[in-house]
C-alpha cells in the first residue's frame, strides 16, 4: 500500500481556489440536504438516508475549511464568497 505524502507543492492561488470549490459545494450540498430533510418528512426512507449523508458531508467540508481558513496568513479571501 501506497503512503500518503506530507508535503504539499500547493500556491496560496491554489489553496484559494480549493476553497472557493469546498464553498460552492457547500451551498449546494445545504440546499440538497434541505430538500431531502422536507421529502424525509413526507416519505421517509430513501430521502431520511440521503439527509443524513448529505449533514455528514457538509459537516467534513465545514471542518475542512476550518482548518485551510486556520493555515492561511490573514484570513480567507474565499470565505467571503459564501
């Protein structure tokens, strides 16, 4: 099994614009959740479980870019996009 490497050859240019996807995404995935959260009410099941994946994963983005908003000098140019 292969390891994974420590040292990132990453530009803040290239920090910023993984930010700026990780929010995008977040909107998105925050409206998708919302959606299946009033669908989970009505039918149940299936939409219950895709809230419930959809929270995780918005849950690990938020973390995410908590920690890159952490290691940037200054702030986050991207934070205020969302």
């Amino acid at each position: 099994m292969t390891r994974p490497t420590p040292c990132f050859d990453l530009t803040v240019e290239d920090v910023d614009l993984i930010e700026t996807a990780l929010c995008q995404s977040r909107d998105i995935l925050s409206d998708r959740c919302l959606s299946y959260e009033r669908y989970a009410h009505i039918e149940g099941g299936q939409s219950c479980e895709k809230a419930l994946r959809t929270g995780e994963t918005l849950t690990r983005i938020q973390e995410l870019l908590g920690r890159l908003n952490s290691q940037k000098p200054g702030g986050s140019p991207a934070a205020g996009l969302s």
